[in-house]
C-alpha cells in the first residue's frame, strides 16, 4: 500500500509502529510510560462529550494508547509534550469550550489572541494560529497543561 493511498487510521497505525520500535531502541522509559488501549466504552464517552465523533486518526491513536500515564518522565512526544488520556482531553477541551464562551461565545476569539502575540504574552511560530478553544478543536497533547 502507497502512502498516497493510506487512510488516516492506517498513517497512525503505521507511524506509531515506527515511533514504538524507535522508542524501544531509544527512549524505553517514554515506551513505558505509554497507557494501554482505550476501550471502546472509554471512546465513545470521550466522542460524547465532544459532541461529535473523534477524527479516525486521533481515534486510532487513543485505541493504541490512551494517552501518556505521566507528563514529568520521557514521554513520546517531542519537546516535553505528552499524549492525553482520553479522560483528561475531554475535560481539557470542556475548559477550553468553556472559555471560548467566556471570551465571546461558541467559537474562538481569535482578536483576544492575537493581542496575546502582539503583547508578547504568547509566542507562536510558523503554521501555529493564535487561537484557543474553538470547539471544534480537539488537544491531544499538553505541555504542563497550558500548550496544547
């Protein structure tokens, strides 16, 4: 099978074969840290409530692993991110649906952030936007809590 003709669960599966054989030679404690499957019960709760099914890719991920039991040790993520559990990412996108809210309503206030950058509050680089909560956004990972 092409690449070019992978479906999004076949791109994470196969990817994550090599991210684990690599940390299996490299990096074994971030292997270890991993969290077994999520169940079925525990995804569908998580697509609940996100009112809205998870995207295949992030839900083949989490069926692998259900995120990262620890933040603080080695994990498979670069640059000291971690792999949420599927618990933990909902309540996180619950918080950042919340404050979107909070912010002006539904959806992101994308003129809050970018005063953010041109405070120099927050930095982004490259493709990141400057923006937080939009309920159509999933976090998938954190770095201490407050990157997503």
């Amino acid at each position: 099978m092409t690449h070019a003709r992978m479906n999004d669960t076949d791109r994470v599966r196969t990817a994550w074969t090599r991210i684990e054989a690599w940390l299996a030679s490299n990096l074994p404690a971030a292997l270890d840290n991993l969290l077994p499957p999520a169940t079925e019960e525990q995804l569908a709760s998580l697509e609940a409530a996100l009112e809205r099914p998870l995207p295949a890719g992030l839900r083949t991920l989490l069926s692998l692993h259900d995120g990262e039991q620890d933040g603080w040790v080695p994990s498979a993520f670069p640059d000291g991110h971690w792999l949420l559990p599927s618990a933990q990412l909902g309540e996180l996108w619950a918080q950042q649906a919340l404050l979107a809210e909070e912010l002006g309503g539904k959806e992101d206030v994308f003129d809050f952030w970018r005063a953010q950058v041109e405070d120099g509050i927050i930095f982004v680089q490259g493709p990141v936007k400057p923006k937080f909560g939009s309920r159509a956004w999933i976090p998938f990972s954190t770095l201490d809590g407050h990157v997503q």
